[in-house]
C-alpha cells in the first residue's frame, strides 16, 4: 500500500533488460552512439515531425534546461502557482535561466486559467526596460492536481503563446498519463498545440530515470547543446538512457503502464468518494488523488500501513491526503486500501 | 581496438547484476533508501572516517557542484591548464559558482607545478575587492594526462590550501587508477592530505555512470543539498545510481578493473616505447597514453581500424595520439595494435 | 505641473554646492577618501549605532545588492506583489543573488499582510531541498502606494524574521518621506526594529544619484565589498556620491525636503478628495498619491498640460493615475493642477 | 606629487560647470531627457555613423555590460593577461556574462600577441560542447601598461574577430589617451576597424563618473537595455551623466585633457629614462610609466612624499612602480618628482 509516488517503485523489467542488452561492445560517448540516433528516430515517427532529443537524467533538469532555452535572461516565464517548476525545484529554472523570473498565474485544479493567462500577459508592459519581459509559458500536462488540460485548452494556450511572442513549454513528467486519459495522438497536445519543447518524463512510469528533452523547434537545438553540457546533464554513457527510452516506447509500453496507473488511480477514486466523510480535491484524470477526510481516519490508514503524504489541510481537522499510483501498482493493494478507509471513514464518523 | 575512451565501453556484469538486484520493491525516493544508506556507510568505511555522500549523474556534474560548495562567487579556482574544468566542461565550474574564476597553472605532465601553484596563491592579493579571492585548487587524480600526483605531492598541496586558506578539491574520474598505480589507501591521496571534496568517478572504470561525491568537511553538507537539488542533479530513484556505486565496491571490484585498465596501458606502453620514432609524451601511471608518431604511421593504424583520437601536433609531421584502456579492454587488442604500431613505425622510418 | 515621479527634477542647490566643494585635490579614489569616512561616521550618527555604508548609484543597484548579501542562491526572499523589486526592476533580485526566487505577499494599500507573511513563512518547508528555503523579506518604506508601515508594523515584521530565521532589508528609496511622517528617529524603524540591511535612498529627495547600503550586520560587510565591485558598481571618484549624502543629511536637510514634498501630496490630496467623482485609492503618508477619476478627466488633465502616469484601471471608464510630489514641487503648480482639476471632475460628472 | 591614479583628481572646470548647468527644470528620467538625446548625436557625429549610447557609472559596469551583450553564456572571451577585466574587476565579466570564461593571451607590453591570439581562435574546437565556444575578443585601448595598439593592430583584431566569427570589444577608459597618441579620429580604432562595443571612458580624464558604452551594432542595443537595468545601473537622473560627457567632448576637451596627461608621462619618462639604474618597463605611450629603480630609490622617493604603487619586483631588489598622470598634473610636480628621483637614483647605486 506503498502510494508516496510514482518515484517509489523501480523500472519495468522490459526496460531493464533494454538496459542489459544495450550493455555490448564499444560504442561512442556523449549520445552519437546508434541507440541514440534511433531513439531520436523513434520520437520522430511517434511526434509525426522532426524533432530534436536532449536526455537529461531528471524531470527538474529537463525543466529547467528547456525554460532556459526558451527565454532570456531579462524574461518571465509564467506558470502555475502550484507548479512543480514553483515548489519542488529549488529556484532551478532562477539558476538555469540566469535569473529569469516566475510568475505564478492562478487555476482551479492545478490547471493555469488561461483568461487570467491571457490577461496577464497582455497587460505587461513590452519594451519597457524595468519590467521583466514575458518570454514563456510552461503547462504540466497531466498536472500537479492530478488533473489534465484538454487539447482544446492546450491549443488554446499555444494560441495565447503566439499573440503575445512568447514561447510554450510543457512539463511532461507525467506524460503519458495525460495521452491515456485524452486518447489523443502526442502530437495533437504538443508541437500542433503550439507547444515548442516538451519535458517527455518516464521515470514515474517505468524506466530508471530517462527525461527526453524533445525540441520541436529546430533553432533551439544549437543552444540547448551547450546549456546541457555546461549543466554537467551529458551523460556519457548516453546509450543507458537511450535505451530506457525506447524500451519505454516500443510496442506502447508507455501507455499501457500509465494505462494501468491511471485505472488504478480511478479505481481508487471510485471506491474513496463513496465513502462517509471523504471527498476528492480535483477531478481525478490521470494517477494522483488529493483525497479529504477526517483526521482520525488519516491516522488509521497511516497505522494499517498506508504509505502517503499528507499534503495540506483544507480545514481543521481535516487532512489532505496525497496518493499516487503507478504502472506497478497492485489491484489487491488499492482493495486493501480501500478497505482500511472504509473502516477508517466509518470510524472518522463517529 | 577502441582506444577512444573508457567511457565507449559498458559496464562490469557485477554493476549490471547489482542493477536488476535493485529493482525490488518500493523504497523511498531521492536517496532515502537503504542501498543510498548503505552506500555511505561503505564509503565511510572505505575512508576510515564519517562523509557525505551526495551521488551525480556525471563527472562534470560532480566537479561543478564541488566547486559551487568551495567557493564563494566572486573567488578563484586553481586548476591545471590542460585540467578537464577548464578545457571539457563548457564553462560549467563557473555556471555553478554563478562567476567564479578559473586560474590556470601550468606544469609537467598534467600535474599543476606546485612551487608555481604556492607562488601564485601568496602573490594573491587578499581582502581586494578589485580582484577575485582566492578560494580553492581542484587536482586531477589521475591527471589528464595519464599522470598520478604522488602522496607526497598531495599532501603538499594540502598543506598550500591550508596555509593559503583555500579548499582543496580533487577530481577524480579516474580516482581508482591513481589508486591502483600508488597503492595506496584512498585516506592518504584524500582528507588526510587535506582534500576537503572528493569527486569519486566510477563510469570510466566499471558503471553505467554513477559518480559519488565524497563530503569530507561535513559543515559543506548542508548547501551542497540545495546546489545538488537546484541543478536538477538530485536523481529520484537514486538506489539505482548508489547500487552501481556499491557493486563498483565490492571486493574492491573498482581497484580490480583500475588495475586490469592500468595494466594494459603499461602493456601498450612497452610495446610503444621500443619502437622506432615513437616515444610517449608522459609517463604512462594510469589507464592513458599520448603518443608521438609520424604522420603516415597514424593515418596507417587508422586505417587498420584502431580507435583513437589525433590529440595534437606537437612537430611538423609528427602528430601526438591519445590512447585510452579501460576495464574491458582485451589483452589480444592490445597486441594487435601493437602489431600494426610495429609495421605502420617501420613504414613511418622508411 | 509635472508630477511623472521625483526622478523628474534636479538636484537641491545644497548638494550641488557639495559636489563643487568635493571637486578640490587629490583623494584616494575607490572610498577610501575622507568624505567617505566622514559620511560613514555621520550615519553612525544618525543612526545611533555602528553602521557600515556601501554607496550605491541607484536604487535598483542598492536593493539587488543587500538581497545579494542576505539569501542565498536557493533563498527565497518575500515582498509585496507590487514592490518595486518585483515590478521595476527587470529581475535584478534574480541576478545578483544568482536565482534566488521573489515570493509575493499580498497586502492593502501597498503594505504586506503581516499575518499572511508569518503563515506563509512558517508553512514553508524548511531543510527541505525541494523547496527554495525562506532567506529574507523586503519591506519598502514608504511603500509603492504611498503609504508607511507604522514603527508597530515594522517590529512585527523584525520579530517574524527572527523568529522564522530569515534576515530584514528594508527599501528606502523614499525613506526621508516615511520618517517625515512618522516622526520617528531613524533606529526606530530600521535595526532597533529588526532590519539588517537598509537601501537609503537620496535620488528621489535631492541629489542627483547616491544610494547608501546600509549594513546594521557588520558580518554581511566582507561579502558586500565583493558584491558591490563584481557588479561594476564600486564608483572610483566615490568622494562625489558621499559629499551629494553627507550634503543631503546635513542640517536636516534631508528630513526638510520630504517634509515639503510630504505637505505637497496632502494639499492635492486636501484638494482632490472633495472633487466630485474623484477618490483616492490609498491613505495619502507620504509623497504619492493615487487618484481614481473618470477617463474625459483625465484627458482633460493631460490637455491642460499636467505630467503623470496612467497607472491602471479599476473599472470601466475610470482611470487611476498616480501624482508624484518632490522637494522641489512649487505650492502654485500644486493649486493650479487642483483647479484643472476641479474643473475637469465636474466636466467628467456631466 | 601625487601618481597614484588618474582617478585620484576630481573633475575638470568644464565638466563641473556642465554639470550644473543641467540642473534645471524637470526632465523625463532613465536617458529620455534632451541632455542624453543630444549626446548621443555629439557620439553620432563624433563617430561619424550611428551609434547607441548607453552611460554606466563605472568602467567596470561598461566593460561587463558590453561583454554580456557580445557573449553566450557558454562563451569564451580573449583577453591580455593583465587586462583590466581580469585583474581589477573581481569577476565581474563572469557574473554580467552568466558564467562565460576569460581566456589570456600574453603579449609583450600590455598588448595581446595577435597572431597568438589567431592561432588560439583557429584551434579552438568549434561545435564542440565540451568546450566553451569563441565569442570575443576584449582589447584594452590605451592599454594597462601604458601603449596603444597602432591602427593596423586594431585593424588586425578585427580582421580576425570577423574570420573567427567573434565579436571585438574596446575597452576605453583611456581610449582619449590613445586616440591623442595616435593622432587618429575614434571611428579608425574602433568601428572602422571592427570594433562593435567600446567602452568609451571618461572618468579617468575629467569628468566625476561617465562611462560610455558605444554600441556599433544597433541589432545589440535592445539587449543592453534589459540588461543595463537589470544590472542596476540604470540612472535616474541621466541628465547628469549625459551632461558630463556632454561637456567633456565639446571643443575637444577629451583630446586636450589627454594630450596633457600624455605630455606630462613623457616628460616624467624623459626624465627618468636618463637617470642611473633607472629604466621603463615599457614604452610610454599614454599617461602611464612603469619604472624599473633600487628599492632603496624607491623608498626614497615614497619618503619624499611621491605617491604611487609598487606594482611587482622584476629583480631582487628592484622594484617596479606606476606612476600615473592626468589631465589635472602639474608640470612643476613632475619636475619636483624628478628632482627627487634624479637624487634617489644617485643614491641608490652607492
């Protein structure tokens, strides 16, 4: 009943023996070795466009190499207030920009309100030397709410970027969750979106730890080589990563395990909301729930054994809760789980 | 015949073995599982003193972060002229220092010459705010140019960086050679010589990448966890990089490959040495050779299918080659090559 | 009748006759004269205390710099969402503290909510590396909207610092003006308050640029000195910026022009809040004032020839322009821009 | 007797007088004022192209800006050895760039040995990540030993800047210095010749603190701007700088100025260079001498009440001092210093 994160749990045994077959021979360092160049191949047939390809070995630093590569130093770039480039990366996207700034934009279930967006980017002032200079937005798709944009408000916010000059950026930690959920094709909630780099996660989905960096863009590559490198993100054993990676594609692996993350994510939403007491924070669309309920009834899922965060406290006495399924999540073990919290919740009742 | 790098080969089945082993079960995230717990704890005892250990996915990463600990932003860094900070990391010490200075000392054999080094740092002036301050060295050990800094060597510029009030880093990417050529304890070329941080390689010898920084001064703890985290280098599913580094342990497994890569540098090298118009541009102490040969000679092993890089010219005609062991290298290849060196000299003389 | 800021007009005749009088012999240069060392001393004066002094050309320079000395890289400073750090300053913060991160805390009338900052600050998460960690707050004094924080409020402040561990800068660009109107000595809202570092503005109130740095923390003096020339801010003829400073404190002088630059923002005040249609946005402390009145009004204004900013609009049809008084703004321009005024409310009524 | 600097003196009449001849009215700030508009045409015309003109307080702000504008953040700048941005300026061209690096380029008497420079270009690995990436080339103009680079050698530079595919910047704080010695108009050292940014000084030769940063390349002016402010050095009352430069290019009183200060440097050199055991390190080009004499002269001279440095000790006991002269040196105290000399020197070869 481990449901910490998607980060808990190790890498998909297609995935590892990827790995053990990418271990032959001698080939060249740096990514010019061939499981590279098909990787890049891969994810073009899968984008349906060229595209260019920067592994980095975590979510944080595909961010934040990304943003530095869409904005200049003088710029902002706005996001989420809840977003994962805001809360859970030290200033990285400060340090790799060279002092760029955030601008937190509001938006109910982790999603950026694209009106405010929109007006907010329009009311800056441009050419003004003592204001920061609008430069890019970042969207996390699925996003930190559990939640997912639809590609109606993606396009939409690739629009917002094309108005207002500036560029888009999608944090994909969690990707695949978010094409699951919409059925769509990448490319229609991507580069046709507007979208000019996306952060294409898979460590939270089965690989060891393989962030692609794809660039639509084609001008950006050059740059992006040299603020990878500088970073000290060019791995030279790059055919590790590589091979993570296309493992994590062939055969649509990616999407069938977030396939499964997001059902078991569901399953765990169907059986929780039907319970006295708990209510759930945001839709749930992809593999997290923030789940309300009494405070006694987080103590008892947490004395059973329950693994989770306790993420806020929307009320006194209640308790936020945070869980997080994955591609190796048990059925048996949410069943367990909910069977705890129907006691706990009967209980918190009382 | 691939003596382009130690990093175009894989890595030991032991590292792989200890991959798959980790791949069990949930832990928590970030480096708060047991096999990063028990990494420190080998390391420690490897050290025979408390560290902290702060793992990274690259050798450029590790000495970046290092020195983003050492030195306050407006100091100096000494470093060799031809040392890997200043000539192969795109300007990544002073991205992570936010505008630190590299000093570039020269001297023989990739080792920093350090009655210069000590002549420098005196002349330095302190507590002038025109000029940077003086802040930390970074030695390679083994050096860039397949040279290792003896004991004695160490420890004097131990003493320099403590007389002169500055740190003192080492760069260790190919730390285990060094070991292995001076057979020595890793505390003697270390904290006992006065090395505050350790950048502990292990891709070059043995791993898929997985390098350790060592943590000596124990007050250098806390800010390398922010500097870690805000380079996006802090790696979520860290057992897989800290169970690499423990299989890399075992047994001395690290001191076993270091040994078998010195060694079929040494074979390299009395095979080289005898031959006409050859000679070797430094003494060869660890897994590296840079060779001076005429011209055809080169573009005739070339042809033959050896793997190497043209490193520089050191005469008209004469071009200087670097060959790199590794781990994996076979003693067969080494002969071959040496067959074909035999041949492509005496074509060379004629 | 132009009241487009205090930046506007020149310097007071006293100071110019300072700079005159500096202009004589040969001083060593870089502050190390005696007009330096004597400003130094009379600020201790004036403070009451020990202070080291860091002479600045403009207050954008003087804020970047004390935050440069206060957090650090991963810090998180918090100010008012309109601060002039956040809004006017082209993420200088961001650049000299090398990607520390603005966290913006709402507040009327262009004061923080204390208790909004004190929550905020104790529900950051604190030894977390995730999360850039609270490093110090910005208050300006007088604020961006005109008004003060009472000496009350200020303590408060000084007291959430220590007790959540982040450090107190204050930006007095317009600090004569809240003194003016507090009637209080100096110490009283700075370091016996809590505050570490003040931004002492002059620029606005009579010279023609010389911001002092104010350091209360003798420990935060070495680190400065390197900011201060690493940002190409160290002045080599300094004896010309501390005689504008020693100029502007002598005789009060300092305090006499914010008085009358104070009495000016009242009398418009006095004059514009009995118009028709016309009402203030803030409480009229200092020497700003914010007036909401219908757009032909302002039009009307502009025709007239009165100088200003459209600053935003807080309904449809209504304008809010900000007015700016000085030490030089003449009573006769004040009554004259009141009549055009008085006019242009009552034409904007019809 | 008083050589320390050419900043030790204060301003010319002419500059003072400008200076508060500017101080009427209200004007627009931040550069929009008529004063600033006006000299960027007297810099157009001066120049005879357009240029953009952006005023700094300090050299060290002009050449830093300047540099930020002209390099990537993983760039690399060509500089002398002793160049001013690498001894006096604490790194500041580390921190304004965001990390990109000095190289140094030796060369006898303060000028960079161009065709080293040219061999160190054309080797430099281009493309190449690992490897910071040519982007400049910084020439001290006059330079800090006291010569000029004649209008071939710039010519040179910029010949090689161009088939490099480098940027060439000039930094002027002497550069009327150099222009009196050469007896050339600006445009033939600087733009002419492939200068794109000058650091175009003025402090040093009579003014309070004007630095003036050319801009030849218009495509770089909107950049500067972001990142001028940025900086922090944006200057309110720009009038006030404007008008100092304003005044110290009318009737040529830059060239008058320096062609004093040169004449009294050869008059000192006259002198000295027929004194016993005394002997320049340089050719004197501009206004300053590096001399070569016993220690026990040198002491005599400083007992004397002769100010200047001790700048390093090119034998045992011989000391090298600089000796500095400006627009502001009287004839008589060079003649008051050489009668001493002429005594210490006698007595130092006893």
């Amino acid at each position: 009943m481990n449901f910490h994160s998607d980060h808990v749990v190790g890498a998909h045994p297609k995935v590892m023996e990827a790995l053990v077959a990418a271990n032959q021979g001698s080939v060249p360092s740096y990514g010019n070795d061939p499981v590279s160049a098909a990787l890049e191949e891969d994810l073009a047939v899968l984008f349906g466009r060229e595209v260019r390809v920067f592994m980095t070995p975590t979510g944080t630093a595909a961010n934040a190499l990304s943003l530095a590569a869409l904005t200049p130093r003088w710029g902002t770039i706005y996001a989420h207030s809840e977003a994962h480039v805001e809360m859970d990366e030290c200033a990285a996207p400060e340090f790799y920009t060279g002092g760029a700034k955030l601008s937190l934009v509001p938006g109910d279930h982790g999603r950026m309100d694209l009106d405010q967006l929109a007006a907010r980017l329009a009311a800056a002032p441009r050419g003004f030397v003592h204001a920061a200079q609008p430069a890019a937005i970042t969207l996390t798709q699925a996003t930190e709410a559990g939640t997912v944009y639809t590609p109606d408000q993606v396009r939409r916010a690739g629009a917002i970027a094309r108005e207002q000059g500036v560029r888009l950026h999608m944090d994909g930690a969690r990707f695949a969750n978010a094409c699951v959920h919409l059925g769509v094709a990448p490319a229609e909630i991507t580069w046709d979106a507007g979208v000019d780099v996306l952060s294409f996660g898979s460590a939270k989905n089965g690989t060891l730890g393989a962030e692609a960096v794809v660039v639509f863009d084609p001008e950006l590559a050059e740059a992006m080589g040299y603020l990878r490198k500088r970073a000290g993100l060019l791995i030279p054993k790059m055919r590790f990563l590589s091979a993570q990676f296309r493992a994590y594609l062939a055969g649509d692996l990616w999407l069938s395990l977030a396939g499964h993350a997001n059902a078991m994510a569901t399953r765990l939403a169907h059986g929780l909301q039907s319970l006295p007491g708990v209510s759930l924070a945001h839709p749930v669309e992809a593999n997290e729930l923030f789940v309300d309920l009494a405070e006694p009834a987080v103590a008892a899922l947490e004395k059973a054994g329950a693994g989770f965060y306790r993420w806020a406290e929307p009320a006194p006495g209640t308790v936020r809760i945070r869980l997080v399924t994955s591609w190796a999540t048990d059925p048996a073990e949410v069943d367990r789980f909910l069977d705890h919290a129907s006691i706990a919740a009967a209980h918190g009742r009382r």
